[in-house]
C-alpha cells in the first residue's frame, strides 16, 4: 500500500510540479485562508476539542503561518489527513502545508517532491513494555511480539533494529493508536512501538501508567516538521522562517503576553526589532507586511509556550523538552539569524 | 349370572370423577422447563453451560451499565469515580454526544435544521413505504422532501433547491406530453427541458443570493451520525434506479447497452469499496484542475452509489430471472410494448421477490458508510477514532464510544430489516 502509494504520488506530482508551482503566497492571500493539513486526532499534536476548536502542537503552527500570512490566526481551514492520504493531499494542490508530525526522510523530501521546511519536534522510535516483563532493554526483546503501526517508518525502523542487533520478533501489524493501546493491554504483544512522544502520550491513558515503562533506547531519528510543496520557494521561505520565528522567539523571550509592547517601540535588541518588524524590512523580503513574525507569534505563543501549552510536563501527555530544548539549553532548536 | 355378577363386582362408579389439576411435574413453567431446558442429560448439560455463559457475560455486563458513571469531565474523573467497580464511563457520551451525531464543525445554533430534516424523513418516507395506509397524492411530500432537506441541512438560498424542483417539474411535464409517441423522445424531451430551466434558474439565484438563505454550512462541515444517514439515505435511494436501469440493461438485446451494464457491474463488483473511496478522495483530485473544490460528499455519494447500484442490479437480475418465461410471453401477447410490459408486469412481480436482497444490500450498505473514516471524513467513526480518542480528556475509552456507535446502527439496520419482513408478509401473493 505505502510503496504503490509513494509510486502513484510520484508520478502524478512529477507531472503537476509544473503546474502546482505557481505561487501558493497569491492563492492563499486570495482566497483568504490558509488550508493547513493536519491529522485527524493525535493527542497533543492536533485535535478537535469538545467546542470544535482544533488545538494541538501542528495546528498552533497552522495558526501562527495563518497569522503571518493574512494577519488573523483564525483564517485557517484544517483539512484533516490520514497517513494514507497526506502526501496526496499535499501534492494535489488540497493543501498549501502539511502539518501532520510527518518524519523528514530524504525519499520523501526529493522523490515525492516536497520541501520539508525544519523540524518543529525531534522525535524517536521508542519501545513502551509492562514492567512485569521484566525487560530492561530493547535488546532483550529476542523473540517478543511487537505491535506495530503499518504504513509508517516505524516499521522499516523496527526491522532494521532487530536486524542489526541480530534478534528475532514477530510483528503484529495495527491501523491506529488506539488499536495498538487494546491489543497491547489484552497482552496481544509483548511490546508496542511508536514515536516517544506518541508512547508517553499513550502511557498517561493507562489506568496504572506506573507498570508501564518506556525502555531507554529510542532506535531511530524522527526529525518532525512541515512541509510544503517542491517548487514554489518563496512559499518554502514563508512557512521556514514563521517556524524559525517561534524558535527564535522564545530565545529572545518575546512571548504572546509581551508581544505586543516589544513590538510598539524599538526596543535595544536589533535582533528583536528586526524581527518584529520595528527596524529593518524582513518582511518585505518575503512578501509579507513587516509585523508578520509579531502576528504568528501572537497567535499562540513562541515555540516554548506552544510546547509547554499542548504537550508540556503540565498537560496529561507530560513530555519533557529533552531535545526540544533550545540550543542554549542543550537542546537541538537552533534558528538561523534575523538578519 | 345376574347375581354372580353382583357378587363379582363390588363397586361401579355411577359419577365421573371431578377433573383434577394436572401433576406439578406435568404442567407450567415447571413442564416446560423439563421439556424445553432439561430434556435428557445431553439437553440438561447444554443448559447448564449456557447459563453459565450467560452469568459470565452478564456479571460483566450489568455492572458495567449500572455503575456507569455519566458526569464527569475526562477519564481520569471518571476513574475516580468509579474506584475499580466496573462500570462504564459513559460520560464521554454525555460531553460529546452532539459531536457523534452531528460531526464537530456543525454550527450548533443549527442543530435543529439536521433533526427537523431527520424527522420529516419519516413523513417523507411513509407514503412510499406504507402506501396501502397513506393516500397517494402524499407522494408529492416524498418528491418535495430531497429538496427541503437539501436546504435544510446545507442551508443557502432556497432559490438553489426551488430551481433544482422546477428543472424536474418541467422535464417531467415535457416528458410525459412526449412519451405517449415514444419513450426516447420523452426522455431526452424531459433532459432537454430540465437543462434548460437549470440554465435560466442559474441567473435568478445568482441574482439573489440571499433569498430566504439559512446559514450555508459546507460539505466539509458535516459529520458525526447525520453524515452516515445522509449517504446511506441519499446512496441507497439513488442506487435502487440505478440499479434497475443495469438489471434491464444487462438483460438487454441490445450489445452496446448489454456490453456496457455487464462490464460497468463486473468491474465494480471486483473492486473494494475503499478503493473506491481512495479514487474519490485521492485520484480525483488529480484529474482537476487546482483551486477547483469538487464536493467531497458529492465525491463520495458518486462513488457509493455506483458501488450500490451494481450490487442492486445483481439482486435484481436474481428477481427477473426467477419470474416464469411465461410472464414475458403472457405481457408480449397482451400487445404491451417493452417498457410497458416491463412497468406493469415483470417490475413488480421481480422486485417483490427481490425484496429480501435489496435489504440486504441496503442495510450493509449503510455499514459500509463507516468506511469514509478512512479517507479522513469524520462520520462517527471517524469522530471515535480521531478527535475524541486523541482528546487528552477521553483518550482511553473504547468500549463506550464504539458501543453507542453500534447502538445507532443496530436500530436503524434492525428497523429496515423488520420493515422488509413486514413489506413481505404484505405482499405475499404465493401459493400456500
């Protein structure tokens, strides 16, 4: 399904590239919202809440590109994907950006013809098992029965682990997360896989969260981010540099709360009048009106906020910000200069 | 020998016996029970296992529904509540039970459009289905209601649905002035009248866009278990003509007609409904040019529909094929043409034997709904498995969502059967 999926999508896109190419920017502003690809319910990352209001990690990105491009975070209309259908989407034209906590690999940034515009979260392949397995360590899984999600890299992740490390398992092959939770507390599998993210978002659900535990060894690299269509480069630029704006954001500590004032009056950091538009002319170098980094960071709240709000230690999901700290911190967010 | 007699025989009975209440072992509940339950060892054992396997389900089951918790705010809550004693968290239902009907973008001031068009369903329906009971000229209500309910859950000017009644009221008209020459200059006669009047109705409403408009609400909108009703409503309403149509073509002589209905039903028969879907959603939007928004919905009925119509044509080519030959011969030697012959004698006769299969296919139809989930359209499914299971706040709760699910589709599909086996009993016409 993945590989006739990826076939199809290439052919098609390799011949639209031509026509798709034209400029989203103009699109966007003429149609006056922004259709922003997300998932369809990922705890933390992107859902519906009980009013209908999407919320979530990826949509607070939707939100703040919304909000640099056409000054109002709300104009934004979330047209939920699948794994199946997101790069379809994207390539077909459906969306302008794909905001779906999809992996950047390099087949799917040049063979499917899309720019991956940065990674808004560092994510891992972990390994979640009941304490009463009395396993330590990913190595020690020879022979268990895993439960895995089809159609994602984890997959091929998984197989190249157990490969290298020379030990057998017996995959049990899932659709959906919440498949994976029943088949996995029914004992179905010795262990499930997925993103570290997605494992402690699940182990919060549990009813005795503490007899389960999340082994050390993340057997993978999940660089997540948006991404766009290859091609139209100053769109690329747009939605690269509102993320990287956020990033840099809360390094500057200009958050949703202080905005507003640090963006009325220059202040003595040129970085940040630069950035929120008080000196220089950023924005016109990428068509957008000066205070658009003000807007998106208005919207929801630099990086920091955004992280801590939806899937901070705070909230039931409780991920701690480990490698999405910033680099200053010891993590691996580094924006590139405002300048 | 008379007095030996009255030796030999001291006592006769001259009174009957007064009738006395049947031994307690032979009668009531207590007979019925060793007949039915406890008949013989074998019939004893079965009983014993299968009372205890209701006592297993059940002592799972009741407490389940009886210490079900309904107000709560998120599963943790609920948890709290309940300290491990089994029940249900039904609260889930309580907090999101307007977003599994009516899908989570329905602007909720609206509600009512949906239910009212829900509920004049019924009046809609009932002329067509218990037509011995309702007068005929109720029918106009069934032809109106496609175009109410249109405006009622879409919303709009009332211009579009209006002029869309006129096209058909006027192709109709044309139609049925032509088809007593023939019914090839009826039918495009009526195609011909109905474009036309579309044509000029387009002018009006663009003239007036705000006519009497409700809120418009978008395709994209719709959700929850009023998306299911609605293609299942819409697709098997659409797929039974449809479904005629290629039965008759398929029996056709004409090869080009024969030849096109017989690699149309094969091919969709060979095909997955989800790949369907996938086309609809995925490859379709290929094919179009980019900024053009081609209705998902009107995607997805399109493609349910043909899926439905080749199942309904099998079905009904099963009908046709069991009538008699005599039949066709007995309605060619009245002088009746095809189409007559077709209407008046072998449709009705076919389709009544046909009944049990259209049900059929009709109920698993509308299961079928549910597959739209996977092409991220949230029908109720769609809505379990995305938005509510990704909640922090209900992420963990399974058995109550899906079994609400299933409690929706189990009336609706149980109603349509008994509907059927009712529709049977009143045409049963056979020898017995």
């Amino acid at each position: 399904m993945k590989k006739s999926v990826f076939l199809g999508a290439l052919t098609v896109s390799s011949l639209l590239a031509g026509a798709a190419a034209a400029a989203t920017l103009d699109d966007v502003k003429a149609r006056g919202t922004l259709n922003c690809g997300v998932v369809t319910g990922l705890a933390g990352f992107g859902a519906p809440d009980a009013n209908g209001r999407w919320e979530g990690f990826d949509v607070s990105y939707c939100r703040a590109v919304a909000a640099a491009v056409l000054g109002d975070p709300e104009a934004v209309e979330f047209i939920p994907t699948t794994g199946k259908t997101r790069f379809t989407a994207l390539a077909s034209g459906e969306i302008d950006v794909l905001a779906r906590n999809t992996t950047w690999t390099f087949s799917r940034d040049t063979d499917l013809k899309f720019d991956f515009i940065g990674v808004n979260y560092y994510d891992g392949q972990g390994f979640l098992v009941p304490k009463g397995l009395g396993v330590t360590s990913a190595k020690d899984l020879d022979g268990a029965t895993v439960c895995i999600q089809t159609g994602t890299t984890t997959e091929l992740n998984l197989a190249d682990f157990f490969r290298a490390n020379n030990i057998s398992y017996e995959p049990v092959p899932i659709e959906t997360n919440a498949e994976a939770i029943q088949q996995y507390l029914a004992g179905a599998c010795d262990t499930y896989t997925t993103d570290a993210s997605g494992l402690a978002a699940t182990r919060a659900t549990f009813e005795a969260p503490g007899d389960h535990v999340v082994l050390p060894e993340i057997i993978s690299k999940e660089p997540l981010g948006p991404l766009v269509r290859h091609g139209d480069n100053e769109w690329g630029d747009i939605a690269r540099w509102t993320l990287n704006a956020l990033i840099t954001a809360e390094e500057l500590g200009i958050t949703s709360a202080n905005v507003a004032d640090m963006a009325g009056t220059p202040g003595t950091n040129p970085e940040i009048n630069r950035l929120l538009g008080t000196e220089g002319e950023l924005g016109a170098m990428i068509g957008l009106e000066s205070d658009w980094a003000k807007n998106a960071i208005a919207a929801s709240g630099n990086y920091g906020e955004i992280f801590e709000k939806n899937i901070g230690e705070n909230t039931p999901i409780g991920i701690a910000r480990g490698l999405n700290a910033q680099w200053t911190n010891g993590g691996l967010l580094y924006a590139p200069p405002f300048r | 020998m008379s007095d030996m007699h009255s030796h030999s025989v001291g006592f006769v009975r001259d009174s009957v016996i007064p009738p006395a209440p049947p031994p307690a072992l032979e009668s009531g509940i207590v007979k019925w029970m060793r007949t039915n339950l406890f008949a013989g060892w074998s019939n004893t054992l079965l009983t014993l296992v299968a009372l205890y396997a209701l006592y297993l389900v059940l002592s799972v089951l009741v407490p389940w529904i009886t210490n079900g918790v309904w107000n709560a705010s998120n599963i943790r809550e609920c948890r709290e509540i309940m300290q491990g004693s089994g029940g249900g968290c039904f609260a889930v239902i309580a907090d999101r039970w307007q977003q599994l009907i009516f899908g989570f973008q329905y602007p909720e001031e609206s509600y009512w459009r949906p239910s009212l068009a829900f509920i004049l369903l019924f009046i809609a329906v009932a002329p067509l289905l218990f037509s011995k009971i309702f007068p005929r000229n109720l029918l106009i209500l069934t032809a109106v209601y496609p175009f109410l309910a249109f405006y009622l859950i879409w919303g709009g000017s009332i211009l579009i649905p209006i002029m869309a009644m006129v096209g058909f009221g006027a192709g109709y008209l044309v139609y049925s002035k032509l088809v007593t020459n023939s019914f090839a200059a009826g039918f495009f006669g009526g195609v011909a009248a109905a474009v036309v009047v579309w044509y000029l109705g387009g002018f009006i409403t663009g003239a007036m866009p705000g006519f009497l408009a409700l809120e418009p609400v978008a395709s994209r909108d719709m959700g929850g278990f009023m998306l299911n009703m609605i293609l299942g409503v819409i697709c098997v309403s659409l797929s039974l003509p449809f479904g005629i149509l290629l039965a008759l073509g398929r029996q056709s002589d004409l090869p080009v007609v024969k030849g096109i209905c017989v690699v149309f039903i094969e091919f969709v028969r060979g095909v997955p409904l989800i790949t369907l879907l996938f086309v609809a959603n995925v490859v379709l939007a290929y094919f179009l040019p980019p900024g053009t928004s081609f209705d998902l919905i009107l995607r997805v009925i399109i493609m349910i529909t043909l899926f439905a119509s080749a199942y309904i044509a099998e079905v009904i080519r099963g009908g046709l094929a069991a009538l008699p030959k005599g039949q066709y011969e007995a309605a060619n030697s009245l002088g009746l043409d095809y189409t007559q012959s077709m209407r008046l004698i072998i449709l009705p006769q076919a389709l009544k034997i046909s009944i049990p299969g259209i049900v059929n296919v009709a109920v698993g139809l509308f299961k079928d709904t549910t597959l739209v989930s996977v092409i991220s359209m949230f029908d109720i499914v769609g809505l379990i498995r995305g938005p509510i299971l990704a909640s922090t706040d209900w992420n963990g709760v399974y058995w109550e969502l899906f079994g609400f699910a299933a409690l929706l589709f189990f009336i609706v599909c149980y109603g349509i059967s008994q509907y059927s086996q009712w529709l049977e009993r009143q045409l049963a016409t056979d020898h017995r």
